[in-house]
C-alpha cells in the first residue's frame, strides 16, 4: 500500500545510488495522501503502477491503475458457482 510515498522515496535515493536505470514500484492499494502523487510523479521513478481498489482523484503521469473488475467478477462467479 502506499500513503505518503516517503518510504518509496528512501528507497529510490538508494536505488540511483546503485545507477539503476529504470524503477518501477508496483502495490496494491494507492491511497497516495496530502501531495504524494505530485512528488512521486516528479520523482524519477518510472512508473507506479497500482490497482483500482481505491479511486484516484487526479490521476498523473506515470501513475498507472488497473482495473481489478474482471478478477472481481471471475471471483464472484465462481463463488455462485462453488467453483473454487
């Protein structure tokens, strides 16, 4: 889950320090307080990708949401269904 996003930017100061050349944080749930999407869509990460299970008021580049609707659905049908 990310928050704030300051653990993400600890971690990605480390992470140039070992010259990597692309960052890509992946979570399940963004719920991105106060000004944490600004900051780490200025950062230089390359992309954030998380699920849609909490709705982003102002989406922003290089911040990606998938959709979780079809897993969802399949998830439900197959609970009607007793098909585990």
């Amino acid at each position: 889950m990310i928050i704030t996003g300051q653990r993400i930017l600890g971690i990605l100061a480390e992470l140039r320090k070992r010259d990597a050349e692309r960052i890509f944080v992946f979570a399940t749930h963004g719920l991105f307080i106060g000004d944490s999407l600004d900051i780490l869509s200025k950062s230089n990460i390359t992309e954030v990708i998380v699920t849609n299970s909490i709705e982003m008021q102002n989406p922003k580049p290089k911040i990606i949401q998938l959709s979780l609707a079809k897993l969802l659905a399949d998830t439900i049908q197959r609970i009607d269904l007793k098909n585990l």
